[in-house]
C-alpha cells in the first residue's frame, strides 16, 4: 500500500513508516500483546502467521504498522495491511488472523484504547468540521461498528509521535495525553471521522444501539429480553434488530452468545472454574448445550481448549 503525503507533512515522511517499524520492535522484544508505560497503549508483535482467535474488541484505535490481518465481525471481513488503522467504535466480538508475518519481518501493531467520553469532548471543539464519507471509503457500511483505512503522513506522524515518548519516560506523564489527543484527531479529521461522529451523537440511532451493546455486555448472563431493549432505546423491536445487525454484523442473541463464551473462556483459564461452573455463572443452564455452542465456537470442548491455552505459549491478541 502507498501512502502519498500532503504538502503539508514534514519533509521526513517517507521515513516515517520505517521509523514506526524501528520503535515498535524495540518495545515488542516478545510475541505477545504487551503494556506500555503509556496508560491505554498496548504493542503487539508476530513473527508468524496465525490461525483465526477469539476476542472482544473494546472502543479502541488499532494502527498496524506492519504486515496484514483478517478481522471478522459475524458477516464482514476486513483485511487490512501496515500501515493502516481500524476504529472500534463499541465493543464488538470478532475473529482475528494474522496473515503476512516473518521473523525478518514481524506483525507490528498498537492498540490504544478511546474512552467514549474524550471522542465526544474533542468532537464538541471541532463543531462541524470532520469531512463527510468519502465515495472510495474501504467500509461503505457507515453504521458499522469496526472499519478501517489507511494511516496517511499526518496520522503515521502523530502516531510515531506517541510511540516516541517510550524512549523518554520522563515526559510521558505531561506530553502523552497531547499526543493522545493529537491521535485521535487525526482520526476524527480523517475518513473514519464521520462514523465516530455518529456513534459520538446522543441523538443518533446508532448511537442508541452503543448503548444497547454497553447493557448487553453489563448484563449479558440475564435472559434477553428484546422488547425491554427496545423501549429503552427509543425502538421499535424491527428497528432495533436491524440496526443491532448493521453496526454489529450480528444478532442481539448471536451477540449475547458470544460475549457468555468469551467471559465463561475467561472465568476456567483466569479463575480456574469448572466447565459447569463457568457455563452457570454467564448464563447457560444445561451444561451440554453449553459445551456444543463452546465447541462450535473455540474449536474444542472447554476443558480440551483450556488446557490446550494452559500448555501453549502464549499468542498475540487481535489488534
């Protein structure tokens, strides 16, 4: 992918995804999701490719600096490859594989988490201004809830900016929130702008299924009762499942699935519950049924899969 830089970008930017390349490495001396000194800002690198892994997107940016991946959010696929980024606008169960990496040349990315809150602040200074969706946009879906595009010059300079700090912990407590903020208006200035504008507005549909998704995920081992969903959303039953589909790829049921396996995977490998146990604490009251929706989704039963997480070394998390 070719990225052409703005008239207005630093005489240096040409450089600059080589240099994000360097300062990535340095920070990632293992192949594993790892934390940074920077608070919401996480690395991640592959020396492999890997099979498709389960994980819960939360509101987030994720800036693959090199090498390419699949993310799959229920009907959609989105393939994209360094350096580009995708906006996760709400939490989103997906599947995620990492397609193009070599020891010589590892899978390198960064996560940085977005607080709801801190888009909408940043979205009332910049009134009006965030373009409109762009005709060439790689996600035409604009209520979709994971999109991506690629990282131009300004956004790989603000980015390479925020990575920088990690050479020089003693300023990050003062300079990393500015470069935060500088991140993520790039980001609302840029061709995912728009969609996190819509998600940000409190009077938006989509808006009011984010919602909807946060008490899912509050309560996601109640029953699902989609007529009480509904009226607190301001829906009708119809609209809401439609625009539950067009952000999430996904049924209210198929995404409450998803979330009780997610949190019953992490009660057996974290808390060392039983299957029985874990399947009851997210929901599940027969523990067979739980063990045939575990497999279809992991691959395995549940003890088979999590004693098989015990014994490997542990892999990068989709980002």
């Amino acid at each position: 992918m070719t990225i052409i830089a703005p008239e207005q970008a630093p005489h240096f930017s040409d450089s600059l995804p080589q240099q994000l390349s360097q300062i990535a490495r340095r920070w990632t001396p293992v192949e594993e999701l790892q934390d940074t000194a920077i608070a919401g800002v996480q690395l991640v690198r592959s020396d492999t490719a890997t099979s498709f892994s389960s994980a819960v997107y939360e509101p987030c940016l994720c800036f693959v600096i090199q090498g390419s991946k699949t993310v799959q959010l229920g009907d959609k696929e989105i393939v994209y490859s360094g350096p580009s980024y995708m906006a996760s606008a709400v939490h989103l169960p997906v599947l995620g594989r990492i397609d193009h990496a070599t020891p010589e040349r590892p899978y390198l990315a960064v996560k940085v988490s977005v607080d709801p809150q801190e888009v909408a602040g940043l979205i009332l200074d910049l009134g009006d201004k965030a373009p409109p969706v762009g005709a060439e946009s790689i996600c035409p879906e604009i209520d979709c809830g994971l999109c991506s595009a690629p990282m131009d010059a300004r956004m790989q300079g603000a980015l390479y900016r925020l990575l920088s700090l990690l050479d020089a912990p003693e300023d990050i407590k003062v300079l990393s929130p500015l470069a935060r903020r500088e991140l993520l208006y790039r980001a609302l200035m840029g061709e995912l702008g728009p969609r996190m504008r819509r998600f940000a507005a409190t009077d938006s549909q989509v808006n009011r299924i984010s919602r909807v998704i946060y008490a899912l995920k509050e309560h996601y081992a109640q029953p699902l009762k989609i007529r009480e969903l509904a009226a607190a959303a301001n829906m009708s039953e119809s609209t809401l499942y439609h625009s539950f589909r067009e952000v999430t790829r996904m049924s209210p049921l198929q995404f409450q699935k998803k979330l009780r396996l997610h949190e019953a995977r992490r009660l057996m490998l974290a808390e060392g519950l039983e299957a029985a146990t874990a399947s009851y604490r997210v929901g599940y009251e027969s523990p067979s049924h739980f063990s045939r929706e575990y497999s279809r989704m992991f691959g395995a039963p549940p003890r088979t899969d999590v004693s098989q997480l015990r014994g490997a070394r542990a892999t990068p998390q989709p980002a």
